[in-house]
C-alpha cells in the first residue's frame, strides 16, 4: 500500500506539515524537531536500499556494462546540462537556481525502479542505472554543481565528496554486503527495506516543507514551469539516449524513467546541508512532479503493452 501509492502518501504527509502550526497549535513540530538529523535518516535510506538490490547486482553492472554506462552517461550529461539551461531560460536567480540545479545533477531514485515494473520494463536494467549512478555519485555530483555555479557561490566539492560517500555509498555498499552475508538480514531487508526506505524519504520532504512554509504560498510560476520543463526534457533526452543506443523497447522504457525520475530525496538534503533550507524547495517540488508524471507514463505504457498483447 506505501509503494503503491506513493505520490499519495507523500501529497498527504506534506499537507500535514504545512499545516501542523494551525492545525495542532502548541503541540511541538515534529517536522522541524527532526531537521538536522536529515542526513543521518537519508543515510539509513541507503543502507536499505542497498539492502534490497540482489545478491548478484554488482555482477550485473559489470556484465553489461556498455549498455549502463551508456545509460548512466545520459542521465549525468543531459541532466545538468538541461537544468542549467531551464535555469537560465527562466532567469531564476538565487535559491531557485541553486535548487534546480541541484535537482537537475542528482542521480537516479529507487521509484524509477517500482515504476518500471509497473511500465512492464527491464527493472533488472534499471536497477543497474540507479546502481552505478549512486556509486559515482559522489565524483560526478559535486564536479557538475561545481561546474555551473561557480560564477555565483563557493563550493566545497570535498566536503561535498565525503558528504556522498557517507551518506549515500558507503551505507549501499555496506547494506549490499549484509545482504550478501547474512541470511537473516537479507530476510529482513526483503520484509522491511523498501517501506524503511520509502518512510524516510517522505519525512525527508515533509520537513523541506515544514521548513519553507511561508516560501510555498510565494513560488513563482517561472520555477515551477522550470522544474516542470526539467522533467519532460528529461524523460525525453532518456528516450533519445535509448534510441541512439538501440536499446530494445523495455530497457528503453527503463532508461526514460531513470533519467526522468531524479533522486530529489537527495537532492533536499545536500541542498539543505550546503546551501540552506530555502534551497531545497525545488527539488521536494520536483518529485511531487515527476512522481506524478513518472506514474502516468508507467501506466499508460503498462496499458499499452496490455493492448499489444491482445492484438498479437
């Protein structure tokens, strides 16, 4: 039910903290009670996700490995490049164009994964993606951010560096390990991990919500059409990607999602660590976004494989 209706809880828990102040009064916030501990909850995110990818995941990366790196090198090129560009277009300045950009240069989410199964795709191949995207996040990540908004701010990038590295592959690769050793974590992981992980990226942009309730009622419409432009630019430079790669209908189903569906639980955090609660704003607006448009084209290719079936 969690996974399923994914957009739904994250539209439900939101509204809870936007509203908490004038709905329960005195009652303490525990949206901004629990904000300085994102980091450490989007850590515990990975080692559940990494719990969850198969024993044989890494081999499987390796095995195909022109096809995912192929993939992966679409995401990280058009990405940021496209965010940079919408930015720019839009003459967003600022947390905007920070957040954006932050949003355009993350990598892939788990939900690409879930939605591809339901567009009947290669999820083996989309997990592969989300997998070598994560583990090079944290040389691709910070060197793209560090590319674009040098003109404007001074960043970090091995601060950044160390940043991804705890909190996004060292807890993969350790939860991997587990898996890989231990029969009754595996078990548990399998029980437990995706709702672990889903829970605590709907906290996590519950308290980016919570944190910018005055700025939400005051979003201007150039960030919005921005964010909205980053996102169907993406599931087409994914589409394009596959194509030229003469990928095969499923795997190129995987890669349009992949793309399209940016990691923007990540992407909340480090621009909250880095750059300010403000900034965070575009990428929690971004996966309500492309949750929903992520959903419709999974269903709409699961409805056509469906038509296509019965015509055969």
């Amino acid at each position: 039910m969690l996974q399923r209706f994914l957009l739904l809880w994250l539209i439900l828990l939101s509204l809870l903290a936007f509203g908490w102040p004038a709905w329960f009064g005195e009652i303490p916030d525990p949206f901004r009670a629990t904000a300085a501990g994102l980091n450490v909850l989007f850590a515990v995110t990975m080692l559940a996700i990494g719990s969850l990818l198969p024993a044989d995941e890494i081999r499987q990366v390796a095995r195909r490995w022109p096809t995912v790196l192929g993939g992966t090198t679409v995401q990280y090129l058009a990405m940021p490049l496209l965010a940079y560009a919408l930015a720019r277009l839009f003459q967003l300045e600022g947390a905007a164009l920070i957040g954006v950009l932050v949003a355009g240069c993350v990598p892939g989410a788990m939900a690409s994964n879930v939605l591809t199964l339901i567009a009947r795709g290669n999820v083996s191949y989309s997990v592969s993606l989300t997998a070598l995207a994560t583990l090079v996040s944290p040389l691709v990540v910070p060197a793209a951010l560090w590319l674009f908004l040098r003109r404007w701010i001074q960043l970090d990038v091995l601060q950044m560096m160390w940043q991804l590295s705890w909190m996004v592959v060292i807890p993969v690769l350790a939860g991997h390990l587990l898996r890989r050793t231990f029969a009754g974590w595996a078990q548990l992981s399998q029980r437990f991990g995706a709702t672990i992980a889903n829970l605590s990226v709907l906290w996590i942009i519950a308290v980016v919500v919570a944190q910018n309730r005055d700025r939400l009622t005051q979003v201007d419409s150039s960030l919005l059409l921005a964010l909205l432009a980053l996102n169907v630019l993406g599931f087409l430079a994914g589409f394009l990607g596959g194509w030229a790669m003469r990928l095969p209908p499923p795997m190129r189903r995987a890669l349009v999602l992949e793309v399209g569906m940016q990691n923007a639980g990540l992407g909340t955090v480090l621009a909250t660590h880095f750059f300010g609660p403000e900034t965070a704003l575009a990428p929690a607006i971004y996966t309500f976004g492309c949750m929903f448009s992520g959903t419709l084209l999974a269903r709409f290719w699961s409805w056509k494989s469906s038509v296509d079936l019965r015509c055969d």
